[in-house]
C-alpha cells in the first residue's frame, strides 16, 4: 500500500511539473525495490506479480529521477 501510495504520488507531482519529481522518484524506486524484495520471496502467483510490478516500476522511477 505504501509503494503504490508513493507512486500515485510521484505521478501527480510529475503531471504538475514540480522541480522535487526527480527526489521523489528516487524516493519511489527505493521503495518499489523493497517491495518487489519483499514479495519475491514468496511464492504465490499474486506476490510474484506484485514483485515484477515493483521491479519494472522501480527501473521506470530510476529512468524518471535521472
């Protein structure tokens, strides 16, 4: 909830032109990197969706922040 709360966040911020965009997608692909970690570890077909989410995420957020 944290992860997808942060990057509907750096979404909005983005869309707005703010000048911390950049600090917060770095921000959201710390978070989406712990998250894909956490969820990666287990084995249900949800959590391994929900960590490839995260890991294409945080590589996106990562591109944003650049």
């Amino acid at each position: 909830m944290e992860c997808a709360a942060l990057c509907y966040a750096a979404a909005q911020l983005m869309s707005l032109g703010s000048d911390k965009a950049k600090e917060i997608c770095k921000i959201c692909a710390a978070l989406c990197d712990a998250c894909g970690n956490e969820c990666g570890q287990h084995h249900t077909e949800h959590c391994k969706e929900c960590a490839q989410a995260c890991k294409e995420c945080a590589e996106e957020c990562r591109k944003m922040a650049a």
